[in-house]
C-alpha cells in the first residue's frame, strides 16, 4: 500500500510541485475570465478552481489531470444565474454532481470507446484554436510593449530549456511569467494590463454553506435542465482531456472513477461557493509539458491557487497578462495536432470529413458537446455504411438443376438491407430456393423484414425456400421478429 500511494503521489515531487505552481499561476486569470461570461463574482471561479482542483486530486481517476472552472460550463449557466441567481446555481452545482456521480456507478466512462480516433484528433484541435482565439483580445488595440512582453515570454519558453544545468530544473513557463512579473514591478508598464485589472481578487478563505434556495419541485424543475447540461458537458469534456492525457503521458486513467470523481469535487464545489466545473485540456497540458505526473501536482495547483490569490493576492494581481498570454500560446501551438494536417492526404476522406467538422463545430458554437457529438454521428454513419458495402451474395445451381442456392456472406442490417434484396432473382423458374446463412449475421429487424420479404416473394412466384445457416444470434432474432413462416405472412408483409 505505501509503494502504491508514493507511486501515485510522491514519485515526481519537485516536478508536480513546479508544475502545479505554473497551472495556478495560469488559472487565475481564466477562472475570473469565466466568473465574468457566468455573470458571478470573480471569487465564484477561483473557489471553484481551487475546489475542483483539491478533490479530484484524491476522487479523480486520472493523475495529472487539472480540473477547475471553464468556458464550456460557464455559458451554460449564464441564463440560470441572470434569471435566478447565484444562490440556484449553487443548487444547480450540487445536482450536477450527483448526477455525475450516479454516470459513473452506471459505468457511462466506458462510452469514450465509441469515440473514435479522428472525433478526437478535432475535439483536440478545436480547443486548440479556441484557446489561441481566446488570447486575441489581449492582443487587440494594446500598444507594442505588450506585444514584446508576449514574444519574450515566448521566448522564454522555448529556449529556456536549452539552458544547461537549469534549464531542465525549473518548468519554462514558470520562469516566463517570473522574467516578466519582475521586469512589469521594475519599469513604467501601467499600460499593460495585469492580472488584477482582470477582477478583485478575494481576501477571505471559502466557507461551507448551504444553497438558500427552496426545497421543493419547483426548485428541481428549475435547476434540472441546466444541472443535466452541465453534467454531460463536464463529463464529456473531462473523459475526452483524460484522453488526450493518457496518450501524452503514455499511462492509462479509470474513466468511471473520472466520472464519480467529477461528481464528488463539483458537489464539494457547491457547498464552498464555487461554480460547476471539469476538467480542462489547457491546463492539463500545461501541467504535462511543465512536468507534472501524479496527483500532487493537480493538489499543488489548487492549494497554491488559493495561497496566492488569498494572502499574496497584492503580488499575484502585478502578474502581466502578456507572461500568461504567451504560456496559452504555447499551450495552443503543443495542443494542436500538427501531423493531422500532414495525414489529410493519406488519410481516408471519411476520416478527414469527421475530424474537419468536429473541429468546425466545436469552434462555431464554443460548444464541445454538440461537436463531439456530431463527430460521433459522422464517424458512426460512415462506419455503418462502409460495414454494409461487405456484403456479398453468390448463387449456384443445385445438384437437381431445379433448386436455387444463393450463399450469403457478410452483415445484413439497414444500410446493406436493400443490397440483399435487390440480390435475389425472383424471375426465374425453379423449384426450390436454399439460402445458406453460414457464413452471414443479421444484427436488425431491418434485415429480418429484408428475408421475410424475399422469403415471401419467392413463395408467391410458387418456389418452394429453404433458409440455413442461421447462427444462434441471429437465429434468435428471426424467429423472434420474422413473420415468413406465420400465418398470413403476405397479408402483414404488404399491408393487405
């Protein structure tokens, strides 16, 4: 048990400490970022922040993920808190995660396998330009002092590691926004905008409380819709990141736990003040790429979070947002899937066609849910199309020349369905009909209809059909949903 708890938490120390500094570093602005889209005091983000990021250190299911407040949840409240307010969003927290966590004892981590590879690849890349698009305003009408602050600190990132010795012992990030913090307090930058000029940053540590909201029905109908939204989008974007992560690191992650692990953090989130959060993918690589392994650095993030916004908040709001800007700059440029562009000319056009309208989507509507999901319609169309081209029907005489055999191979069901039936001639004069299944397997009640209709067809031309080779699946369903061999067959099968 020691060996497996310094595995998880103490096998990476210095690194996990550095690099949770660097991500509570980059979360203040956004989390005051996203209180402000959510219409909520600024300290609403940071305590969820710093909440989320605390206990999923421990209930998580994937170490070195950062979970904390995010734009993809904030737009979902924002009608919640602009019609009710604060106090039904706090309600609307705890429901979601209870509605997390019952996700994750249903075991609905194990639907990321029907997310394929190229759904992910968008999704990865859409954040990727979301992020950057989100630096843009920091770099619109400002004067050129922000942008040398931008392309030093940039810099700085990527050439700091070619340092000897030091180089590799401190995470380049934290040193860009050390560099440029320090120069901001020793020169004349009060045109360049800080952290501070973001939000008032709290002064007080959270406290535990209760949502002052009725206990009824009509509270839940309220709450329900947004708590739902809110639980799905969590999940989703939080399985997706633990994906991304997993392959970045080359370890795997329990995404049931991720679920329920979500859901315990967001209910804790809820009584601290804080707003519905998950995981984000920014932050996560930042940690990643800044060294980070195990669940301490995640713990780091959250607790040097509320160090530093809470008893050192004066020094903290002189970080210049251009040393931020050029971390999420970097993050966007590490995010984005680069050799996906080279595999658009080897890659099949149904693969490009799925990866190119997840990234479209996510990016038009700043929805991950809804691009997602229209890459998981797309991929699955095109993968039940091209299955249903695998069908194939060959025929033979029989050994009595008056006997018919046609052999099945492949799937039958809807899309492949009418190939099966045109495959049939019901024009030619025989006895008999045998249709060897073998080697075949129907999956639908569209494909049972498409053998009840041929069945069907071939008795009313006076041709005696033999169906075999049914194997047990398939069995079970025809003669569960067929009606060829009931009573009245024609009549149901045509409507008269």
């Amino acid at each position: 048990m020691y060996a497996s708890i310094k595995q998880r938490w103490f096998s990476n120390v210095r690194s996990d400490v550095l690099a949770g500094a660097v991500v509570a570093l980059a979360l203040i602005p956004e989390a005051i970022a996203f209180s402000i889209i959510a219409g909520v005091d600024p300290k609403v983000g940071l305590f969820a922040s710093f909440s989320m990021a605390v206990v999923i250190a421990f209930t998580g299911g994937r170490p070195g993920m950062i979970s904390a407040a995010t734009g993809a949840m904030a737009l979902l409240m924002v009608t919640l808190v602009k019609e009710h307010g604060l106090e039904y969003l706090l309600a609307a927290t705890l429901l979601t995660g209870v509605l997390q966590v019952v996700a994750g004892y249903l075991r609905l981590g194990a639907l990321m396998r029907f997310v394929s590879r190229s759904v992910v690849t968008g999704f990865v890349n859409a954040l990727a330009i979301l992020i950057f698009m989100a630096q843009l305003p920091e770099l619109t009408d400002v004067t050129w002092h922000v942008y040398a602050m931008t392309s030093g600190g940039l810099a700085i990132i990527y050439l700091f590691p070619y340092v000897p010795v030091i180089g590799r012992m401190l995470p380049s990030p934290l040193v860009c926004i050390i560099v440029l913090t320090a120069i901001y307090m020793l020169g004349d930058f009060s045109m360049v905008r800080t952290v501070g000029d973001m939000g008032e940053l709290p002064d007080t540590l959270p406290v535990f409380l209760w949502p002052d909201v009725p206990l009824n029905f009509e509270t839940l109908a309220i709450i329900f819709p947004y708590s739902a939204a809110l639980a799905v989008v969590g999940l989703l974007e939080s399985l997706m990141t633990a994906t991304i992560v997993d392959e970045l690191t080359d370890t795997p992650s329990d995404k049931n736990r991720e679920c329920k692990g979500q859901g315990v953090a967001n209910i804790a989130t809820g009584f601290l003040g804080g707003m519905a959060s998950c995981a984000m993918i920014g932050q996560s690589v930042i940690n990643i790429k800044s060294g980070g392994r195990t669940r301490l650095s995640t713990l780091c993030a959250g607790v040097i979070l509320l160090i530093m916004v809470v008893f050192i908040g004066d020094l903290v709001a002189q970080i210049p947002m251009a040393a931020l800007v050029a971390v999420m700059i970097m993050v966007a440029i590490g995010t984005f899937s680069w050799e996906s562009l080279r595999d658009l000319r080897k890659h099949p056009m149904s693969t490009n066609i799925v990866m190119l309208a997840t990234v479209a989507v996510v990016v038009a509507t700043h929805n991950l849910a809804i691009g997602v999901l229209v890459g998981v319609l797309l991929a699955s169309l095109f993968f039940a199309n091209k299955v249903g081209q695998i069908l194939y029907v060959g025929s033979e005489t029989g050994d009595d020349d008056k006997t018919r055999v046609y052999r099945v191979v492949g799937q039958v069901f809807f899309t492949s369905a009418d190939r099966f039936t045109d495959a049939f001639d019901f024009k030619e004069t025989v006895e008999r009909v045998r249709i060897d299944l073998t080697r075949a397997h129907f999956w639908d009640i569209t494909a049972v209809g498409a053998l009840d209709k041929v069945v069907i067809k071939f008795r009313r031309e006076g041709t005696e059909v033999e169906v075999v080779g049914l194997n047990e699946a398939s069995a079970t369903l025809v003669d569960r949903f067929a009606v060829h061999d009931k009573p009245d067959a024609v009549e149901k099968l045509m409507g008269h």
